[in-house]
C-alpha cells in the first residue's frame, strides 16, 4: 500500500468515526504522488465532485481547463486537492440541496489532513484558489495575496515542518460571481505563468 493510499484509509477512518464520510462521501486529491511540479488547492468539493469521488470536475474542470491552458501544464502533471474534503451543503429554501462555505468546524478539521497530504506528496510549490485554500496557510485575506508569491509554513500534527512556496489566486467561482475579478484573475494567472516559465526563481526569489 502506497503512503497516499494509506493516508485516505486513515482519513477516512477518522470521518466515519465522527460520521462525517459516509454520510457524504470524501473526495480525494489526485495526480502525481511524488513530488508534482505543482500543487492546486481548492475549497471544497460540489455537488458534480461528490457524485464523481473526484475533484474539480463538471463546472469547476473547465475552470480548471483554462487554468491548465494558460499555464502550459496538462492535468495528469498536477496534484489536485481540497482543503476540506466533503461537500458543504445545505437544504435551501426551495427543499434543495446546495453548496455553503465550509464552517469553521470543517476547515479546523480538515486542514491537518490537508498538511499531511502535503509533506506525503511534496509538490514544488502550492497554488491557492480562494480564501479557505489561502488561509489554511496564511493569516491573510486574497485581496492582499493574490498574484503574488509567499512562503507557505507546512506543519503537519506529527510536528514535521517545511517551507513551500506559494502562489494565490482567487477562486475561479469568485470570478464568476464577480466580473471585476475577471481581468485580476487573468493578470494573475499570467504571473504563475511566468514563473512556471522560469522568469523568477520560485526558491530563491521569494
Ligand atoms: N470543486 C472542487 O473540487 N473544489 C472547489 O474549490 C470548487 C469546485
């Protein structure tokens, strides 16, 4: 059994204890398992994500196309996860089930598992979409990171503990909703562009 594989058995060992997993199924990361030139932080899965057990699928995977496309990587060559793990939802007011923000509960018990993930697959360098990835990270609101690099501190709750660069963008979904973003969000997406094309050294320039 892979280090990864035994990583999910115990997660999900750990949320069907607080019956968390099996009344909404945990949706994993993917991608390379050994050190990914790139690690892609989500928030949370969707409804098309805990149908499918996979993550940025449906809408959120064409977000994810275009992402790849500017950054001149293919998906299979990047690691893809969220910080929480189960899809946040709630029962709106017409009777149906639908997305919410993780709660504070969620976020705190995820993102251990989240850091785990990390030093198990250690990528070259983390990116962020949002503020629930960002903040899992840095005690910091997107408006104030985005576009730029900063040190990501890993701690995982075995008291391991590295440095990893990382790269905040704002949530795909926020552009959606809010069309201003649209033209920051491509800026921003052209700067890891950049660096990815090695016009800054990730290591030593931050
Ligand atoms: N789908 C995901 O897997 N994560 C998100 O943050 C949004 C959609």
């Amino acid at each position: 059994m892979s280090t990864l594989e035994k990583f999910r058995q115990e997660c999900s060992a750990f949320f069907d204890e607080l019956n968390m997993g099996s009344q909404r199924p945990l949706v994993f990361g993917e991608g390379p398992e050994h050190q990914p030139v790139l690690m892609l932080i989500g928030e949370a899965p969707g409804e098309q994500e805990a149908l499918q057990g996979r993550p940025f699928v449906g809408k959120a995977g064409k977000n994810l196309d275009a992402f790849l496309q500017t950054v001149h990587l293919r998906r299979e060559e990047i690691y893809i996860t969220n910080v929480v793990k189960v899809r946040p939802s709630k029962i709106s007011a017409a009777g149906r089930v639908v997305n919410r923000p993780p709660s504070r509960e969620e976020k705190a018990l995820f993102t251990p598992w989240l850091m785990r993930e990390i030093a198990i697959v250690r990528p070259t360098m983390l990116v962020t979409l949002g503020n629930v990835a960002l903040q899992a990270f840095i005690d910091d609101v997107i408006g104030n990171r985005h576009g730029q690099w900063s040190r990501a501190e890993i701690v995982t709750p075995e008291g391991e503990a590295f440095q990893l660069p990382l790269f905040a963008l704002y949530h795909p979904a926020s552009v959606i909703y809010n069309g201003s973003l649209k033209q920051t969000y491509a800026d921003d997406l052209n700067i890891l562009a950049g660096s990815l094309a090695g016009r800054i050294n990730i290591q030593n320039d931050i």
